[in-house]
C-alpha cells in the first residue's frame, strides 16, 4: 500500500539477453508508431546492431546487407509479424525481446514552457485528473515546440498523492481526444512510494 502513485511514459531500457536471429525474415509491427527510425546507407549488420542497441528504446531491427537498410522498431516481436522472404534479399530480423525495463532514476519538476523539459503552458499535469477528454496534458520531454520525434516522451510522467492517503491501486484508465494518434504513450511503468514531499525526486524512493 503506497501513499503516492507515479505514473513514467516510455521507460528505456537495457539489454540483457543475447540477440534472437531470424534469416530471409521481414518484421511488421502491428502499430507503424513503433517505428523508431529508417537508415539507409549502414554496411553492415554489426553497425545496424549498435544502433540499435544505443538506443534505449530499441528491441527489434530489421537489417538487410544487400540495399543496406536498418531499419528499428520500438516493439518486440508479440508486437507485430514476422514474415519470410525471399534469400536473394539477404534480410534478417534480430530481437531483444527480453530487454528489461529500467527505472529507478531521479526526476526533475518540469516547467511551463516550449523548451525540453518543459510542458505546453495551458496543459499541465493537472488536467489529467479533471475528468474532461477536452483539455490536455502535454510534456515537451527531449523536444520542444517544433520538434517531435517518437521518443519525445521519454522519461516523462508525473505523481500524485491521493488525498485519502495510503492506497492500492486495482487498476488505471487513459483518455485520448484529437491528438491521441501522435501522443498517446506507447510504454509505461506504474510505480509507487510512501515518501513525501522533497524525497518523491528520488528514484531511490519509489518501487
């Protein structure tokens, strides 16, 4: 039973396990969201392997070594479908469908704003709990105003304390409105505390 509940969208991750290899195979996740990025020009698996494995959020990648495309996904495998093609295309599919969550760091208080680290200025956090699908909570993260990326979110949340005190959760709900193809999180942890007040900064705090 916790007195305080975090809630972090898009907790990266490290790997842990050896690479899963699948030849002559192509991988389509079943949300085109999961796509994290497209490279061209990379010649060889080891470069296409590095890049994803220096991306936190990356599980799985398709590399070919005849046109040179990796191409990364933010999605195991039970997340789409592996498909076979043919062996002139020299294709494979590599996953680390049991890299593991990590969390546990220390968080910062974001501020109204454009800038990273920031939130739109008319949709802080509080609107979350004001039961109305019209107004919106939106935290900058890694981006800004004009930039967005799949991995805006990362790292970004926040906590509440209920006002009843200690609680335990059985279960969350989500509302969307418009926007919700472009910001709903894709990954998030729930976590929580029986700290207070300064000490809900740290990730020691929190379970």
């Amino acid at each position: 039973m916790f007195s305080s509940i975090i809630l972090i969208f898009l907790i990266p991750s490290v790997m842990t396990t050896p690479i899963n290899l699948y030849r002559n195979a192509y991988f389509s996740p079943f949300d085109s969201r999961y796509l994290l990025s497209n490279l061209s020009s990379i010649n060889s698996t080891n470069s296409c392997l590095c890049q994803c494995s220096s991306d936190p959020l990356c599980s799985t990648l398709i590399y070919s070594s005849k046109t040179q495309f990796c191409i990364l996904f933010f999605a195991n495998l039970n997340q789409g479908q592996l498909k076979l093609v043919t062996t002139n295309t020299d294709t494979n599919v590599y996953s680390f469908n049991n890299r593991s969550s990590t969390t546990g760091g220390n968080s910062l208080a974001a501020y109204s704003g454009y800038q990273p680290g920031s939130y739109w200025p008319t949709q802080p956090a509080v609107n979350i709990f004001d039961g109305n699908l019209t107004t919106e909570f939106t935290s900058h993260g890694v981006c800004n105003i004009s930039l967005y990326l799949s991995r805006c979110g990362q790292n970004t949340g926040f906590y509440f304390t209920p006002q009843s005190g200690s609680m335990i959760l059985a279960g969350f709900r989500l509302g969307t409105n418009i926007h919700s193809s472009l910001r709903d999180p894709l990954l998030m942890t729930i976590e929580g505390s029986n700290s207070s007040g300064s000490s809900l900064t740290s990730g020691s705090s929190w379970t």
